[in-house]
C-alpha cells in the first residue's frame, strides 16, 4: 500500500490557479539558453568526469524511458503528498525562476555541467535540500556535483538536508537550515540558488522563511512575490509553526495514543510527527488489553492513522479530519499550551493566522537565533 495515499490534502488561498512558470512546461531550450559557458570554463571542465566513445541509440532511448517514468511516479507522488497538482520532468533538465535579483528557487542540479550555468547568471551559493535518497532516486551524482563546484573560487555547493514530503520534518529543520543558508549569504554574497528535487516544495518553503525572517517582508508578501515568479506550493503551516518555535520554544507535551484489540499481531502509527512514510510501532500492553503509544510532540495539530496487521484504519472515537477529496479519514490531535492565556499561547496565535508579521524585537530575536544557530556541516 503507498503510504502516501493517506496524506491530507491542503491548499492555500493564495495558489495561483494557473501559472505559466509551471516547470512542467519549460522548454529544454530554456535551460540550454541559460547555459552558456564560457571558453576559460570549458578548459576548466576538463575536472568533470567524461565517457569516451560513442552510447548505443537503444541505450539512450532506454535511460530517456527510465528517466520518463521515475518523473511519472515522482510526480504522482508530489501531487498526491502536497494536495495540489504539480509536476516535474527531470528528463527536461535544470529549470529554475528568480525571486529576486539576489535569490533563485529552481530544480536540482543534475551533472557537474549545471555549475557552469549557475556560474553564469552570477551564483555564488548553491543550497541543495535534498537527501541522499532523493539524490539517488534519480542518479545524481552529489558528489561529481560537489567536487566540481569546490575547483572554483567564487561558487560554494552547500547541504541542508530536509525530508521530501514531510510537513512536520520541514517545520523541524527550518530554522536550522535558513540559519545555515543567511550565514552562507553573508559570507558568499551574490545570488543564492536554492534547490529540493523539482524547486515546488521545500526549496520554495526555504526561501519564503528567508524572506520573511532575514529580508523583512511579512509572510503573505513573500508569498505573494514567491508565487508571482514561480509556480509552486511552500507549506505555509510549517514557515508558521517553526517562527513560533524559534519565538516561544519548542515546547513538548506527552500524548498517548491506544488501540483496543488482543486479535492483532502489529499495531503501528503513521504520519504525527514522522511523516507518512514512516511508521512507530505500539507496544501491547496485557494488563489494560491495550496497545499504546507514548510519544512527546511540539505544539501544534498532527494528523495520523492506525495501521494494523498492515490494514490502514481510523478511530471513530478520537477526533477524525474531514473525509479529503480521495475519500480517506485521518484521525488528529491538537497539541497546546496547558494554558491559552499565556504569553507564548498567545504569540504562536497571533503567528498561525492567515497574514502573520513580526515586530521589530521579534526579528531581532528570529536574527539574533540565526546566527547563534550551529552548522551541521
């Protein structure tokens, strides 16, 4: 069973119906325009690796299939996690869009010629999100990547892995990762292009909490720049949830969860704080008859479901989301401060609405977070 068919639908009052940016209708002579590579790099790109010889029609013609079906089921798989129709055609090569004069939300690099591009419309910074699976899902070589870009002086490839897919590992990682990414500004200076797999989800995620936390826009105007340049779906609850994070603390509260039943060999949780891919086994316990789950999360509502001798199911009797366009039912549990009128209750309010904004002493604190923040490379 595709774990993913029971992810929750969202979307946002401020996605464009239509957008002619969509990457799915870029040209490959687009991205071959943008490419141009100078003559002193060409005799530099004598680093990158090269095959000699001529390939097989029959062999091309098969790995462009290949590639044509692993973007079929990509592709599928994101408009089914993101609850939007999106599409991404890896066989069409590197696309990419400005957001700003400094700042580019695009595609993942695909062979160490893609540095050369970037090179040329002024790149300073690549910051890549992606992880080592979703680098191999495609065969891309990171590390051709990263040793190419690391011969030049004047362009840095940079890792901030997050989780494709995966709303609450976004929401974990940003602060962290846009810590990393305005350091690396900082110091690189020029244009930063920022890449996840297809540049629809978390490298648009990424840029937005940049723009909103670093470059002094209120969230609803960085979106509405982010979308006017690129088509795409950042998940606005995860750029509202870690802002209250990194404001009010990440504060945990225990949460239990039970299945009733001896007439199971497995019980098992999906989604809550580990996405949809994954699940957290129960442990039974004899004396209750029960299976049961600890488990400590951070404020804010999570979505799950019971798998059960690998049957997917809900419980009627914990609250349940509406039934989603697929005809599925999540059950859910709302995480909150013990005390609603508290200061930090009241500041992770004020931030989930539909325009949030900061105060001066609030960015100062996001920026001051930021740079005290560690490396994780």
């Amino acid at each position: 069973m595709n774990c993913l068919h029971n992810i929750p639908r969202f979307r946002s009052s401020f996605l464009p119906l239509q957008d002619s940016k969509c990457c799915a209708n870029i040209s490959p002579c687009v991205v071959n325009r943008m490419g141009v590579i100078t003559a002193a790099d060409q005799r530099r790109s004598i680093s990158m690796k090269a095959t000699n010889g001529s390939t097989p029609v029959t062999n091309v013609e098969g790995a462009k299939v290949v590639e044509e079906e692993k973007s079929d089921e990509y592709s599928n798989n994101m408009t089914e996690a993101m609850g939007a129709v999106l599409t991404y055609r890896h066989e069409l090569g590197m696309n990419y869009n400005f957001i700003r004069p400094d700042l580019i939300v695009g595609s993942c690099l695909q062979t160490p010629a893609d540095v050369d591009k970037l090179r040329v419309i002024g790149v300073k910074t690549i910051f890549c999100l992606q992880k080592d699976s979703d680098l191999e899902y495609f065969d891309v070589d990171i590390n051709a990547i990263r040793e190419y870009a690391s011969t030049f002086d004047d362009i840095q490839h940079l890792r901030a892995e997050i989780r494709d897919f995966d709303t609450f590992d976004l929401r974990l990682r940003l602060p962290a990762v846009v810590s990393k990414l305005h350091k690396a500004v900082n110091r690189n200076g020029g244009v930063t292009y920022i890449h996840c797999t297809a540049g629809l989800g978390r490298a648009p995620a990424t840029a937005l909490a940049y723009m909103f936390w670093v470059q002094g826009y209120n969230l609803k105007e960085a979106l509405d720049i982010l979308l006017g340049k690129r088509f795409c779906f950042p998940k606005l609850e995860s750029v509202k949830s870690a802002t209250a994070d990194i404001l009010t603390g990440r504060k945990k509260k225990p949460v239990t969860l039970t299945w009733t039943g001896d007439n199971c060999s497995t019980v098992e949780i999906s989604g809550l704080d580990i996405g949809w891919g994954l699940k957290i086994p129960l442990s039974y316990d004899e004396e209750q008859g029960l299976w049961v789950l600890h488990r400590e999360l951070p404020e804010g509502c999570y979505e799950y479901k019971y798998v059960v001798d690998g049957e997917w199911l809900y419980k009627k009797d914990e609250p349940v989301t509406p039934i989603n366009k697929d005809g599925h039912i999540n059950n859910y549990v709302q995480v909150s401060d013990d005390n609603p009128e508290s200061i930090t209750a009241k500041l992770r309010e004020k931030l989930m609405v539909d325009e949030p904004d900061l105060t001066k002493n609030e960015r100062l604190i996001i920026r001051q977070f930021l740079e005290a923040c560690p490396d994780d490379e």
